[in-house]
C-alpha cells in the first residue's frame, strides 16, 4: 500500500464521501425513473434509477480524486520538475524560483523578526502606530535583502555558464530499453480502453429504465484489458518484493 | 317511578335532536364540490417521431393518451397543478414537477420529460382548449373546465 492508515482515512474521508454526495444529490434533484423509492417534501419521488447512476457517477469521481492522489505520491514534485527540465528547461526554472519564492521569502522576514528582537528586545506594549514602524522596517529590510539575493543569484548563475551555450544536465533517470517497453504497451492500452470507450459499449442507461448495453464480446475483452493495466504496478511491485526476499536469503 | 318515566321518554328524544342538529352542521361545513377533467396527451410525438429519445419510445401509448379523459371532483380553490398532481398520484403516472420562477414547472409526466423529442418540446397546458395565461399553480379551477396537458414538439407546428 502506497500509504497505509493514511490512505484508507484518504479514502474514507474524502473519496467516499464524494462518492456518497453525487448520489444523494441525484437522488435528490433528479427525478427520473419507474422504481420510485419514497416521497420528497416538495412531491416528488427519490427513484433507484437516479440513485444508481449517482453511485455510479460518484464512484467515477471517487475513483479519479483516488487517482489523483496516488499521481501525487508516485510523481512527486521534484520529480515533476526534472521531467520538465529535460523537456522545457527554461520554463521548469522559472516554475522552480517561482515555488521557492514563498517559503523562501517567509523564512527571511522571520530571521530579520528575531534578529530585531535580539538587537531591540522585545516589547510587550506597543501602540499601532509602533506596530506599523516596525512592519515598514521589516519590508524595507526584507526588500533589500530581496534585491540583493536576486543580483547573488544572477552572478552565481552567470559564473556557472547559463545562458552562455547550450547547457546539459544531470541525469538523475535515464530511459532503458523495458522503459521504453512498458511505456509503449501502457500506451496502446490505453488507446485501446478509449477506442472501446467512444464505440459506446459500456455505455449503459439509467434514464427511465437501468438497461445494460448488449454482451459483445468486445465489452469482455475491455474489461479483460482494463485489469491488465490496473495491474501492472501490482504486478511490479510483487515482484520486487520478491526479487528482494529471494536476494536476503542468498545472503 | 314519575322521575324514572320521564327520563325513559326523554332519552330518546335528546339523541333524536342531538342527531339532527349534528347533520346539520355537518351539511353547513361540507363545501360543495367541482367537477372537473383532466387528461394528458403526448400524441405530437408520433408527429414527429425522428425527434424522440430511443430510450423514451416505449413509454409513448400508441394512441398518445397517457390519460384519456377523466372526470374529477375536486375542492374550491385548488388549482390546476392541484389536480395534476392528485390524479397522477390516484392513476400512478410519473410526475417531475419542480418550483420554477413563475411557480411549479412540470419538467416531465409519465416519463416524457421536456426536451426528449426535439429541443423545443415540452409541456403545456390548455383549459377547456385553449392556452392559460398563467401558470398552472395559479390558475384557479372553475366548475365544468376540461385540462387538457399537451406535449408540444415544436411550438409552431403542434397547436
């Protein structure tokens, strides 16, 4: 498991209950449906065709807040940015300074806080024109402190050649040839489940009577494909595992 | 003996009027009722069949009545939107109803929802066969009124 505990309170407080409100708002708001279940103040019915596809719907925004989450913790930020240098440097640059730049900026106003108080000492009454004294200092000292960095930055990268030629990097993931591999394969996949997708033969109707699409094979093998794909990383990672007990007990 | 003789007589006499005046009141509070019918035609649609949702053909009758005409009685004051909804809930027609800016708004009757055949489409009402000028929930029922709910297709052509 990616997280633990962690991510089933994830999946608990946030991808559930999202799934949960898509149902109870179309169950709510839309009144569709021959199976109706029980009366709503206003007249109308809450119906099981409305609720269904609400699960559905939910469970569709459920699973893609739960994607999104995992994207996060596999392709964390720096990673994100590597891949951005090797194909836009000069943009992941920017992004990386522009990210920096709060916490960065944060850290420094506190410094010239402290170091105020240590010259100064610290006053426990201060009236709020006092107050607006030392918030203008601290700017004032911040600012410069803030031009000076950026000149620090420009010189240090001046000396180290950017901007001169062509610069390469440090590659820290390099492609291999089952990189390559399963990049290829994730792709045609893919393409496939939306090949299947757009000739609509998993769509299925809620509106007024829940009716499935007619068995072709071809919805079979899509689901067939699907759970090939969803268990790659399962697959690596067993694998790993066990390549990793089989090395220990060499040992 | 005198004492037990008279109330012999008596009791009977006091349920006597007691009964009368009760049924007096009773006729004085029950309101006179209105007759009314009401019915529900979807029958443009076969009109314009090319328009309609494959999933709503079914739930189209073939003559396009989903209620032929209906006699009710119903009470002073109560509105055309009333009696759409009481007979709905008597016949166990769908009804989608929803409160709109100029009051109820039937979005869709017997699973023919407005918009299923042809953008345009929905539904309206007619009193004694012709188009009302308000809105359902307001407009009062008066004794002897015919509404007749209409899907229209498209507003030009269905009258």
């Amino acid at each position: 498991m990616l997280r633990g505990k962690v991510g089933i309170r994830f999946f608990m407080g946030v991808a559930l209950p999202v799934c949960l409100l898509s149902v109870v708002l179309n169950g709510w708001f839309h009144h569709y449906g021959v199976t109706p279940l029980f009366r709503l103040p206003g007249g109308n019915r809450v119906t099981l065709e409305a609720l269904c596809q609400g699960a559905v719907l939910g469970g569709m925004f459920g699973a893609a807040t739960l994607w999104l989450y995992c994207f996060g913790i596999v392709l964390p930020q720096d990673k994100l940015l590597y891949l951005g240098s090797q194909c836009m440097p000069a943009l992941s640059l920017v992004l990386t300074m522009a990210l920096r730049f709060v916490p960065t900026y944060t850290a420094q106003t506190a410094k010239i806080i402290r170091a105020r108080q240590g010259m100064l000492g610290k006053s426990t009454e201060q009236k709020f024109r006092q107050k607006m004294r030392h918030g203008g200092t601290v700017l004032s000292i911040l600012t410069t402190w803030a031009l000076e960095n950026s000149i620090q930055t420009a010189d240090s990268m001046r000396a180290r050649g950017y901007g001169a030629a062509k610069r390469s990097s440090y590659r820290r993931y390099r492609w291999h040839a089952k990189d390559i591999i399963c990049a290829l394969c994730i792709l045609l996949i893919v393409g496939m489940l939306a090949g299947l997708a757009i000739t609509g033969a998993w769509n299925v109707q809620y509106d007024p009577v829940i009716r499935f699409p007619e068995a072709m094979p071809i919805r079979y093998a899509g689901y067939v494909i699907y759970t090939v794909l969803c268990a790659m990383p399962l697959y690596m990672d067993i694998r790993r595992a066990w390549k990793w007990q089989r090395y220990l007990s060499k040992i | 003996m005198m004492k037990n003789n008279v109330c012999k007589r008596a009791l009977p006499v006091l349920l006597a009027v007691c009964m009368v005046l009760s049924l007096m009141v009773a006729c004085k509070k029950q309101q006179p009722g209105i007759q009314c019918s009401v019915e529900i035609d979807c029958g443009y649609i076969w009109d314009h069949e090319e328009d309609l949702l494959e999933s709503k053909v079914e739930f189209v009758p073939q003559d396009g009545m989903i209620l032929a005409e209906t006699e009710v009685t119903v009470e002073q004051g109560d509105t055309a939107f009333d009696l759409l909804e009481e007979i709905c809930d008597e016949q166990d027609i769908h009804l989608d109803a929803e409160d709109g800016s100029w009051g109820k708004y039937v979005k869709g009757i017997g699973q023919i929802y407005g918009g299923d055949c042809g953008e345009m489409s929905g539904w309206m009402f007619k009193v004694n066969g012709e188009y009302a000028d308000v809105g359902s929930e307001v407009y009062e029922l008066a004794e002897g009124d015919l509404i007749s709910w209409i899907f229209i297709c498209d507003y030009e052509i269905d009258q």
